[in-house]
C-alpha cells in the first residue's frame, strides 16, 4: 500500500508539468501464457500513466482487477488464488525512459530502467520497447518477459502443465500532452 501511495503521489507531482508533460488513463496491459494444457491471455484497458519528456520520469499504475480473460473462471483464478488481488491491488513501473530524442521523427528504440512491483515484489527491471512522439501525443510499446517466481507468484502443482513460468507481457500506450493552465 506504501507503495501505491508512493507512485500516486509520483504521479501527481508530474501532473504539474506542462509543456513536457504527457498522461494516458486508458494505457492497455496485456499479457500471454502458452503452456502444455492450455493458453492463457488477459487484458487490461484501465492502466494509468505519466512521462516527462524533460527528464524521463516514467511511472505506471496497473489495477490487477482490471485484466479481463476469455474465461471467467481463469479471471476468479488469477485473482484470487495467483495474483491475489485483495492483498496486491496494483502492479507499478516507476523509473525513467533512456535513449529518446523528443524531435526525432519516427519510432525510437528505447530502454525503460526502474522498479517493477507485482504481486507486492519489487525487481530492477530493464525494458527495451519503442516510442514515437507525435504531435501531442507519444506512444510507446514494448513487449518483455515476467518470471512468476520473480515476483513470488506460485503455481499450485496440480496446474503446472496449465501455467507457464514466465508470461510475455505486451504493452502498449498512448500518452497525450497535458494541457497548460
């Protein structure tokens, strides 16, 4: 809960910048499992953003009740028994954005440093994903892997055959200018 206070309070602070400033409230999470048994895919279109193009303060909030699943019964699983949702209600990203030119034209390659936190764990991560500036917006992507157990998450071992270890995780957003004042 710390924490989410922490990036709440982040993100407000960046809600102050202008000219350099971009926000998203519909960023999409999603995130994709191939096992023996079965495929599992989720999505989430309730993800919260900010980005300084000043600095490279970057900082996301992922509502873990927010994914949606083909199944219902896969979305009462991951959050009740894997995720659990009640305990660790958000996942977060706060760090800074390397290697972007603001007035570079055409998509960037660029890498993502900061802390992950899910399921209450916090790693170092390093993403690599794209971003391209256009007009009054930015959109980013990236596509990288999670280890479950990285993050403390664990597979009951009657359904290791049905949930794979790591998951690729795809995301994608798109941030507009915030407005000046």
């Amino acid at each position: 809960m710390k924490k989410f206070l922490l990036i709440s309070i982040c993100m407000l602070s960046l809600a102050h910048l202008y000219a350099q400033g971009y926000k998203t409230t519909k960023g999409k999470v999603t995130f994709f499992s191939s096992a023996p048994v079965e495929d599992i895919k989720a999505e989430n279109k309730v993800v919260t953003g900010l980005f300084d193009a000043q600095t490279g303060s970057l900082a996301f909030l992922v509502p873990i009740n927010g994914f949606r699943f083909p199944k219902s019964l896969m979305q009462e699983h991951f959050n009740e028994k894997f995720m659990e949702s009640h305990k660790f209600p958000t996942a977060t990203f706060d760090g800074e954005l390397l290697g972007f030119n603001i007035s570079k034209a055409g998509t960037q390659v660029v890498q993502a440093k900061g802390n992950l936190t899910i399921h209450g764990v916090t790693v170092n991560a390093n993403i690599s994903g794209n971003i391209e500036f256009r007009e009054d917006e930015v959109h980013m992507k990236a596509i990288f892997p999670i280890k479950l157990v990285d993050h403390a998450i664990q597979i009951p071992k009657v359904l290791f055959y049905n949930i794979a270890e790591e998951m690729e995780v795809t995301v994608n957003f798109v941030l507009k200018k915030l407005e000046e004042k």
